[in-house]
C-alpha cells in the first residue's frame, strides 16, 4: 500500500497526508517488531553460549559471548524504546485525524519521530530514512494547518519540546523494563549460572 501512495503526497490535501504519515510509521513499528524479535533470539543464543562456556570454566569465551549480549542488549533498548514512542505517536495522529483542527497538541510528534530516526540512522538506515520521509510530509501537512513554526521547529534537532522530552523519556524507561523482563539476566559466578540452569530444569 505505502508502494501505492509513494510519490503521490503532492496530488493529496493536508487532511489526507496525516493517515499518510500514520501508514508510514506503523510500517515502521512493524520493521522494529521483527528486529526485535531477532535481537532476543540472538541474545537468547549468545546467552546459552556464555552459561556453556561457565560451565566449562572456559571464562575467556563467556566473557567474549557476555560481551555480545551486551551489546545485543543496547541496540534492543534502542530499538523497543524508538517502538514505544512511535506507538504513542501514532496514537496522537489518530487522534488528530479523529479532531481535526481541535487544539491538539502535535508539535512534538515532530520532534520525536526526527530523534527516533536519528538514534536508528546507525542502525537501521531503511527504517530512519523512512521516518524522514514521514516527518517532512508532516511538517508540510501542518504547516499547510496553520501551525507555521514548524518548519523552522525541525531544523533544531537537538532542542526539542518538553512533551517530546516526556514521551522519549517515558518510552525509554519502559524499553529498560522490557529489556529486563524478556533477556536473561548475564550471571556473573558459577554460582548464579547453576541457579539458573536449576531454575530452567523445574520449569
């Protein structure tokens, strides 16, 4: 469907990009599910290496798988943290979709779909550039609204507005617990790899 509508945002009016730029980031967040699933099965393996090699007393290769896990761990909360604040920012679309021109406040959606793609441009340059994509037709659907800063909003990245902030600190603060409710927590003694191998066997 996006294939469809690409190349096509100038021949619709500022009502209609809005569901545009919703389309956009809910292909987004369905790239980030899939991402996210991958990461925990890599995690998941690399964590089985790393309890493996414990066992082993092979310390060199657990401390090499723990340290992938790690870093499999800081590109997931990334990843969760940017899926939670596309979430909430789809929600306020729709809700802009729903009011119409009602005072509802979207300036920070701009803002955090630019600091999103920003923190995925190392990481997943198909989905940042995508959320570029859907940040300038936003901009332009609002500007064409009324709302005239917010051309001269999106060429300061680095300062954004306080309800941007909220929801960016929000969604990370619910990525962390995620991320310690779904990966395994790397066991730093003999003894917390046993407890957990135990744990695993009785469940």
């Amino acid at each position: 469907m996006l294939d469809n509508l690409r190349g096509r945002t100038d021949d619709v009016t500022s009502d209609d990009k809005i569901p545009l730029v919703i389309l956009k980031l809910e292909a987004s967040l369905k790239k980030l599910d899939v991402i996210s699933e991958t990461l925990k099965r890599e995690d998941n393996q690399l964590f089985e290496r790393c309890v493996e090699a414990r066992l082993r007393g092979d310390n060199i290769h657990a401390m090499m798988y723990a340290n992938e896990c790690a870093e499999i761990r800081k590109i997931a909360l990334h990843v969760v943290s940017s899926k939670y604040a596309l979430e909430q920012m789809v929600l306020r679309l729709h809700t802009v979709t729903r009011l119409g021109n009602i005072l509802v406040t979207v300036t920070p959606v701009v803002d955090v779909i630019k600091e999103t793609q920003n923190r995925l441009v190392g990481i997943v340059p198909s989905i940042a550039s995508n959320l570029n994509d859907a940040n300038k037709i936003l901009v332009d659907s609002l500007s064409k609204m009324g709302t005239s800063d917010l051309r001269t909003a999106t060429q300061k990245p680095l300062v954004y507005s306080s309800g941007a902030e909220k929801v960016l600190e929000e969604a990370k603060a619910a990525a962390e617990d995620t991320i310690r409710e779904k990966f395994p927590k790397i066991p730093g003694t003999l003894k917390d790899i046993v407890k957990q191998e135990s744990e695993l066997l009785t469940n």
